[in-house]
C-alpha cells in the first residue's frame, strides 16, 4: 500500500506543497529546453533534509502529467524509497548490477499510473564503486530508451563520494536543504565536491519554509477567487543557479 502520509503529491493534490511539487517540475522541464534532462539526481548536504521525500513526490508529478517515469532508489547505504510504496526492497538495482540482467526483471509497479520503480535491494560492501561501475553506466544508457523521466535519489554528498560519482552519469542535479537545519558551510562543501566532477547543479529545494510565509490560502483558493486583483501570487522554493558560494 502506498504511503500516502508522506506522498502529499497523491494524498493531497491541491495543498500548497503539491503545487510547488508542480512548479518544481514545471522549472525542470524549462530548464531542460537546451539540453534535454532526462536523468535526474536529487541529494542533500547531509542526511534528514528531505531528499527522498522531494524525489518520490517529484517522480509522482511527473508521472500525473503523462510522463513515463521510472524512480531509482540510488542510496546504496541507507535506502528509504522502498518505505513509500509497496515494493519488495530486496529486489533491487544492487542485484541488478552485480548479475547484469534485464532491468526489466527488477522494475516494479508503484501503484501510481506512469511510475515504476527499481529498490536499492541488499546493501553492498562497495557502494561507490557499485554506482561508477561500467554496468551502471551501461543500464542508464539503457533505460533512457524506456521512460521519460529517470529520476535517482542519491546518498548525501558530504559524508560519501557516492553522490558525485552518480552526478557524472546524470543530465543534472537538484539540491535539497531544510531551512533551520542545512548549513551553509555544509552547502558550500557540497557545491564543491560536484563543481570538481562537473556536475550539472540545476538549482535547490528548500524543504521546511514555513507555511505562514507560503500564505494560508489552498491550490483550489487561486482558482475559485472571482476578481483577479485577489489571486495571490504562488511562490516557487526552486532556485536556479542559486547555491550559496
């Protein structure tokens, strides 16, 4: 059964939060007008920030919009992706990778129309190797011929090298902070480790920003008011470009 506590994108598609899930692929895709963005790496600077929940959120939004989307819980250490939906965590892309299958033979159905997803499946002693290895770099080639969108949730950047080695082998990355918690040495740090590897840092969530600053009013609000002159503007929490340092 899926969790639908902590995907709001299904629970609740017309709150606040769903529609900045909305705006932030809507960025996405302007962002991807040059260069096609296909793969996509969502991390953080450390962990509790909230990049697992943006990534599932993120991949359901895409996939509501007719997007064939495959999620790839890429967190060799500690996955959670499993925890969202009803998918054996066993059965995932560490197997995939260590016996050189078909991918097809590990992608399972979310229970969300459009969005199939692959498991971390059983912790490996050699993440980071696991992830730069040739047969990575091999089932991403083949993948992108098979879905739209392919979305990956990384480690943190900080503690492992994990994140960078996978950023190399994505179209770009999406950087997750919690206002209050993520600081900004540790951002700054982060943007280090993935500007040395040249990875393609699209812009930053911010998770946690209070509602009060979002505004009280709902999605349903903005559409429902009669005189235009009363429609609040909506605010998008992804900045392009913007990553402190």
């Amino acid at each position: 059964m899926i969790d639908r506590n902590t995907l709001i994108s299904m629970a609740n598609p017309k709150s606040q939060i769903s529609e900045a899930y909305r705006i932030l692929r809507t960025n996405i895709q302007f962002t991807g007008l040059d260069r096609q963005l296909k793969t996509i790496m969502v991390t953080s600077s450390g962990p509790g920030e909230g990049k697992t929940t943006t990534t599932v959120n993120l991949a359901v939004v895409f996939a509501q919009s007719g997007n064939r989307v495959l999620l790839i819980d890429a967190d060799l250490r500690k996955p959670r992706v499993y925890t969202y939906f009803d998918i054996d965590p066993k059965k995932g892309i560490t197997t995939l990778l260590s016996r050189q299958g078909s991918f097809k033979d590990y992608v399972q159905k979310s229970g969300v129309e459009g969005l199939d997803v692959i498991a971390c499946g059983p912790i490996p002693p050699n993440p980071s190797e696991l992830i730069g290895s040739n047969a990575m770099k091999k089932f991403i080639e083949e993948i992108k011929g098979h879905y739209d969108t392919i979305l990956f949730d990384s480690p943190p950047v900080n503690p492992v090298t994990d994140a960078a080695v996978l950023s190399t082998l994505c179209d770009g990355v999406i950087f997750v902070c919690r206002v209050g918690q993520t600081k900004v040495d540790s951002i700054q740090k982060s943007k280090e480790h993935l500007v040395n590897v040249n990875a393609n840092i699209l812009g930053v969530v911010l998770n946690g920003v209070d509602k009060n600053i979002m505004g009280t009013y709902s999605y349903r609000n903005y559409y429902d008011e009669k005189h235009e002159g009363e429609k609040r503007k909506k605010k998008s929490f992804f900045r392009r470009k913007e990553i402190a340092g």
